[in-house]
C-alpha cells in the first residue's frame, strides 16, 4: 500500500483520474453505440408482436449483436431488449396453445421460423445478463412455463427445445451473492457428476454483486419456490419421456437438453431439504428411462448421451437428497474422517461444538430469507385448473413441499430406490456404449463416497458393478475403476469394506451356475468378472480361509465343475449350437493345433515325466516340437479353452472362470503357511480321474464291453467329469507359472497411480473445484511367489502327484475310434454311439494340453 500511494505522488493524482475518465468515456461509447444498434431492432420486435409475419430479418441481425456483445454492455440495457422478447413469446405460446385457440380465434400467427429466432435470442440474452429482482425472475419463469407446456403437435422441435435452453441460460446465471450467511451458500452451483464435454459456463459471462438485497438463487432454495421447482422438474421429466413415446420421429437432442438442464436445476437448488419432497417422482422416472434403455437401441430411447444424461441426473439427485452429511442426525450417526466408519455417539466434543455453533446460523439464515422473500412469493403466476392465468401464492392451497428426513423415512426411501438401482445397474455394467459404462461408474464412485450409509442396502450393488468396471473393455473405465477400487481397499478403506465384500463373494458363488448356464452371456460375462475381482482385491489370504475347510473347498470346486461340465453343451439357443458347431468333420480340431509349447516354472517336470512313461505320446511330442516357431509367433496361449464349452460361452467367458481358478492355484503358493495344501485341493478332481481309471479296470477285470460300460449308469458320466476335472486342474497349475501371475498384473494394474490423485467427479464437483483424494497403491507382491524349499517340494509332488494319474495306461487305452476298439476287443464292434469317442477325444486332449505347458 506504501509503495502505491509512492507511486501516486510520484506520478500524480490525476493521471490515475484522467485515465479513469477515459475508460467511463469508452464504456459510455460503447453503451451508446450497442443501444443506437438495439433500438431499432426492438422496436421491429414490438411491432411484429402486434403484426406477426412469417419471417422478419430485424431477428438472426440481432441475434448476430447480442453473440458479439460482450455482457456489460448489454446490462444496462436488460430490461429494454427483454420486454419484445416476452411479447412474441407469449403470442408465439398464444396462437399455438390447443386451449386457447379454442376460446378464441383472433390470435395472429406467429411462424415457426420467427418463434424459434425470438427463442434463440432470448437465450443468447439470458446468458449474458443477470436478471435484476426476483419480481423479474417470476415473470420470466412464467413466460418459460407456459411455453414449456406445449406439445409436440403445437409447437416445433427446435421451439420446445429452445425454451428449455432458455431457462438453463437463466438457471447458470444466479450466482452466490455475497452475503455469507445467505443459504445460496448451499448450491452447488454445476452438477457434480458434469463432464468436460457439458461445461455449461458462457464465455464473457457477467458476474455481480448483488446491492438490493434480493439473493435469487436463495428464493429458488426457498420453500416458497418449491411449487416451480417441482412444476419444472416434471416438465422436464415430461418433455424427455414425450420424445420416447414419438417413436423414431422423437427427438434424442430434446431429450438430452431436458436431462441436462434438469442436473442444472438440481444443481442450482442444491440443497436435501428443497428436493427430498420430489424424491421419488424423480427417482422412478430416471429408472423408468435406464429400464427402457435395456431394450431399446435406436431412436430417443436409445440415444447413448441421453442414457448417459439419465444416469448422472439419478446420481446427482440422490447424492443431494440422501447424502450422509445431509442425514446422519436422522439416522443417529456421525460420520468418521475414514470412509465408511459410523458411530451411535459424536467423535468428540470438539465436533458436537461445532455442530451447535453452526444452529443460529441455520435459523438467522432462515429469518433473513424469510423477510427479504416475505413479498415476493405472490408475484409467481400460474394456471387454475380452468386454464386461467392468475397469480396465486406459489404454495398456496398446495400444502407443504417439505419432508422431514427422519430415520424411518431415510430407510424406506433407501429400500425403495435400491429396488430400482437392482433392476437397472447391473445391465448398465454390460452396456454396448463406452460412454454410459463411464457415466455409470462416476455414478456408483459418487453415491459410494456421498451416500454410504443412507444408501447402505445399496452398498453391495455398487461394489458388484464397481467390479465388473474394474475389468471392462474399455482403458479408460478400467483404469478409473481400478484407482477407486484401490482406495476403498487402501489402509483408510479397506476395513470398512471386509464385510460387503465376503457377502458378495458368497453370493456370487451362489449364483454362479445358474448365470453361467443361462441364455444372457453377457450377463454371465459380468458375473464371473465380477467374482475374479473380488477374488484378486481380496488378496491369497481371503480365498485360502473359504478353501481352509475341505467341505468348503469341494463345494466351492464343484461350483466350477458344474459350470464347465459337458452335460452343459447344450443349454444354450439353437442358432448358437448351429453357428458354433462344425459340418461333419469332427468335434474338436486335430491334435496339430496345439501348437503351443510353453514351459512355465518348475512346470517342466510335467514334460519330462510324461516322455519317459509312454511311447504313446511320442507323436505328440514330435508334433509340438515342428510347431513350437509358429506357436510362437501366433502367440497362443496355453491351457486353452475346451472345445465342449463353445456351447456354453465365448472365449471371454471361459478366460474369467480359468482366471478364477488361477487364483485358486496362485492363493495356494503364495502363503507359505499353505504348505502341501496344494495337493488337498488338487485331490478334489482328480478324484473324479481315479475313480475312472479304477471303473475301467473294473470293465477289464469282468470283460464288459465298450458299448454296455458306456452305457451304463454313471460311466459315461464319470468319463465327462474326468474331462472338466482335468480342465480344473490343468488351470489352477497354469496359475502358478509367472505368466498368468504377470496376465494378472497386466488385467488388474492398468494405471499406475502412484502418489496421483483422484477427483469425486468427473471433471467438475461442488462449487467447481475438485475434491482429491489420494489412494494408497494395491501391494501387487501379495500375489507374488517365493518358492522356498519346503513349498517347492510340495509344488513338485503334487505335479507328480497329477501326472501319475494322468499317464496312466488305463486313460490313454480308451479306444478313440472304430479300428483301434476293434484292435482292442478282437471281436465284431458293436454299434457305439459317436459321443462315446467324443469324450475319450475330449479327455486326451485335455491331458495333452498338460503335457505342453
């Protein structure tokens, strides 16, 4: 300051004035040339309001002034430009109202092409000028409301899209004013969900201090606009479901205007006790539209932004509505600093002295917005039911717009909106478009990190589809899941989240077959990922203590067992067996395919023992070793997928059951607690190999024949079994090698965070500034191994344990064609069905595979 007031004697006084002087001169020119330039134009306007013609050039001239006027100099002139403006409007909404023109037909037309330029120039308008009263506000709104009303077969597309366009440029134009203790203080200002693809901020906007005393976004707050609040609100809910029931004629961009100007709305108002009334309209309208959007792929319903719209909106509102911050009083709950924690008592005094200091400033808050709006509520006009226009307290003979968020209406209204949230998010996880798995996950991040508690019976839901993000096709979505994922498992998190994590587990074991086996593969698909996921986050230990038991551990194989099984092959469509299933040339490709010679780890004891025990696979062997260059450079990858579960799935299904079932074998070597518990659950199904190897000797020993074993109970039954226990087998060894162990960390550390930093929203939060958070880094040498010498001679013992069983001579005599039974039985063959052959193929190759990686 001492060196400014230097400077000014220094330099003089009234050089600083002059210039002053110079810059009022300039603004005083420039306001009187935009005016001279006004002027003409609205007095065209007023005379068209009175004379409507079908076109008028005076309208894109000035819309042409007003895009490349800068804010301040169209202020002073507000008023001015604004009253032809609602003149046309309201003749424009006039002749084009079903009801008016059936009171009177005196109402000149007002073409569509002059409608539709009045309401571009009024939003261009509003977007750069603030309105000056809240008297103003209530009449704008009105002009808005009574245009918004019309229906597509009164007005045109671009017309209702227009006005919905006008009252977003009014809505992000209230600002906070400056008074500290005002309640606009609440807003949030922009969505919080609101991507860098919908910044909504004008370029040039003017910003200003409010002097009268009125705050606007304060009334719009306010019980008293609560009526207008919600009128709009279902308008704009309206006008998006009006475009679905068009058909392919409805518009997707009216639709997405509504949408996004409904989040700025929300937005704007900002606060749970002004929108917990609307709640569950709101709420089943949104889910009304993700509902439609699992059918639908084309016209309004279909369009992507608009799903995407929909779903940030539904987030949006329910992190208002049902924030904890918001609710924990009712819910007798304070909220710790770590995420997710809750206690029945305040942390400390310190925080419940707090809270009381923040109570008179609540109510003086309150009193001063009651006193300064006290006159205002009056002046917001509406239609009676005799299509009327009066003006009515906004909130008279309409009772009261506010709800007491008590405990029990915080639980019935979660219950309510978690059975919505079930029927819809997990079809959004296996969406098509990119852009909707994405706006899902910022959704689920927000209502984790906003609504823990009061939307706790939707926890677990969240935390699936989270899962299911964490794996999803897309870098981008995966890599911003992984990161959220990594933080609720951090050291702040993860306690709070142990719990939901071992009941989605269980559920989703439970659930597993029946998913797999059913007719959405997609479905199954986010199933099964979703399991991998937790599976990998939880960590060895997690997966070691439910395999501890051997009860536990057989069930949960056998959970696998039933959805790889053969006796599956056939559960799926009949266009899929059709498409999937090769002309006449056999059930599985030739033995010259399994090109792949890939020896993991300690894993080449498989390919030593198995050429010293038999001559048998000494062609096998050969044949692997012409191919070994090519598998390389086709790069194929062994085990492989079995040729029976084509029936089932795709490729990506079977790749996260096999994954599973890695984890299975790594958990098993990654502690070195676990010792020789390796070879306990690998007896599970070779089990199934034993108890074929001995009833094949049981057929020796009573000289059955092929075709009467085959047939009889259980046989054949046992020999498909051996086959998915040798699949099981074959994947959970494959777990073990560092290759699956680096496929993991390539699937599961796509973004190497490292001390960076994560937004609560996509790009724009509450008041427009990020809230970060940092997470802590996943240890990824949780699932490294360490072979110690204890462990890895349990690992080859038990390899050799699995290769005794699989090279012995009873499974590989299994005849795999007519000659070689022939060779076998010295006698007429009998007539043997082809799947007899088909299995024993299946089984070989199965083995095989185990002999090459």
């Amino acid at each position: 300051m001492d060196m400014a007031e230097s400077f000014v004697r220094i330099t003089g006084g009234s050089a600083v004035s002059q210039a002053r002087e110079e810059d009022e001169e300039e603004d005083d020119e420039e306001k009187s040339r935009i005016f001279s330039q006004l002027k003409p134009y609205c007095l065209e306007l007023l005379e068209l309001s009175q004379n409507p013609k079908k076109y008028a050039s005076s309208i894109p001239a000035l819309l042409h002034l007003l895009r490349s006027s800068p804010p301040n100099s169209l202020q002073p002139f507000f008023d001015y430009t604004l009253f032809p403006f609602l003149l046309l409007l309201d003749a424009a909404v006039d002749c084009r109202s079903s009801q008016n023109k059936s009171e009177s037909s005196n109402y000149k037309r007002v073409s569509d092409k002059v409608a539709e330029g009045i309401v571009e120039c009024l939003e261009e308008l509003l977007k750069k000028c603030h309105l000056s009263s809240v008297d103003q506000m209530v009449v704008v709104l009105k002009k808005l409301t009574y245009a918004a009303l019309l229906s597509p077969s009164e007005a045109s597309e671009e017309f209702r899209e227009g006005v919905i366009k006008c009252f977003r440029a009014l809505l992000l134009n209230l600002h906070r004013c400056s008074n500290q203790s005002c309640l606009c203080k609440q807003s949030l200002d922009l969505p919080m969900l609101l991507a860098t693809r919908d910044m909504l901020i004008p370029n040039g906007t003017l910003k200003f201090d409010l002097e009268q005393g009125e705050c606007l976004l304060a009334f719009l707050q306010s019980e008293a606009a609560s009526a207008a609040v919600g009128h709009w609100l279902s308008l704009l809910l309206k006008a998006a479901d009006t475009e679905v029931t068009r058909g392919h004629r409805g518009s997707a961009n009216l639709r997405i205007e509504s949408f996004l100007t409904l989040r700025v709305l929300v937005a704007k108002v900002g606060t749970a006790d002004a929108l917990a009334f609307f709640l569950p309209g709101v709420v089943s309208q949104f889910a009304k539209v993700l509902h439609i959007s699992k059918a639908m792929i084309s016209g309004a319903a279909g369009s992507v932004e608009a799903i995407d719209q929909a779903i940030r909106g539904l987030a949006e509102y329910l992190m208002i509505v049902l924030q904890d911050d918001a609710n924990l009083s009712g819910l007798d709950m304070y909220k710790d600093d770590s995420f997710g924690h809750k206690s029945n008592k305040y942390k400390s005094t310190t925080s419940f002295l707090e809270e009381l200091r923040q109570l008179p400033l609540k109510a003086q808050s309150r009193r001063m917005l009651e006193n300064v709006n006290g006159e205002s509520i009056n002046s917001v006009s509406t239609k009676t039911e005799s299509g009327e226009k009066s003006s009515p307290n906004l909130g008279k003979g309409m009772g009261s717009f506010h709800v007491d968020r008590t405990k029990v209406w915080i639980q019935k209204t979660s219950g309510h909106v978690n059975k919505l949230l079930c029927a819809t998010f997990p079809y959004i996880c296996v969406y098509q478009s990119k852009k909707v798995r994405h706006g899902l996950f910022f959704a689920i991040r927000g209502l984790l990190l906003k609504c823990n508690f009061t939307l706790e019976k939707s926890k677990q839901l969240f935390l699936e589809c989270l899962c299911a993000l964490v794996v999803d096709d897309s870098e981008e979505i995966s890599a911003a899941a992984q990161d959220f994922m990594e933080y609720l498992f951090s050291a702040s998190g993860k306690h709070h989240v142990e719990h939901d994590i071992a009941a989605i587990f269980s559920r989703l074991i439970e659930k597993l077959p029946k998913t797999v086996l059913g007719s959405d593969e997609s479905l199954a698909l986010s199933h099964v990922q979703q399991l991998l996921t937790v599976i990998y986050y939880s960590g060895p230990q997690f997966l070691l203590h439910h395999l501890q038991s051997p009860v536990t551990a057989a069930r949960f194989l056998d959970v696998f067992a039933l959805c790889l099984s053969q006796n599956s092959a056939f559960t799926g469509s009949l266009s899929k067996l059709v498409s999937t299933r090769s002309s006449s040339v056999g059930y599985l490709p030739s033995v010259d395919e399994l090109k792949g010679l890939r020896i993991v780890g300690d894993s080449e004891v498989l390919h030593s023992a198995a050429s010293s025990k038999s001559s048998k696979l000494t062609g096998i062997h050969e044949i692997g070793k012409q191919h070994t260059a090519e598998a390389r450079q086709a790069n194929f990858e062994l085990p492989r997928m079995p040729p029976w579960f084509v029936y089932v799935g795709g490729q990506k299904l079977y790749k996260a059951l096999a994954g599973i079932l890695r984890l299975v074998g790594l958990s098993l070597m990654a502690d070195y607690k676990s010792e020789g518990h390796l070879s306990v659950i690998t007896d599970i199904p070779l089990g199934y190999l034993r108890k074929l190897v001995l009833e094949v000797r049981q057929k020796e020993y009573t000289k059955e024949s092929w075709q009467s074993w085959y047939h009889r109970t259980g046989s054949g039954q046992l020999l498909r079994q051996a086959s998915t226990a040798v699949c099981i087998l074959n994947e959970m060894i494959f777990g073990i090698s560092g290759q699956a162990v680096d496929a993991f960390t390539r699937m599961f550390q796509k973004s190497k965070i490292k001390g960076a930093e994560f937004q609560e929203s996509d790009d724009v939060s509450s008041g427009g500034q990020p809230h970060k958070h940092k997470p802590a880094v996943l240890d990824e040498s949780v699932w490294k191994i360490a072979l110690q010498k204890g462990s890895r001679g349990h690992f080859i013992d038990c390899i050799g344990k699995i290769l005794h069983e699989y090279l012995c001579s009873e499974v590989w005599e299994l005849p795999v064609d007519h000659p070689s039974l022939l060779m076998q039985s010295g006698a007429e063959v009998e007539d043997i069905t082809s799947y007899f052959f088909c299995d024993i193929a299946m089984l070989h190759q199965e083995i095989t595979l185990t002999l090459f990686f």
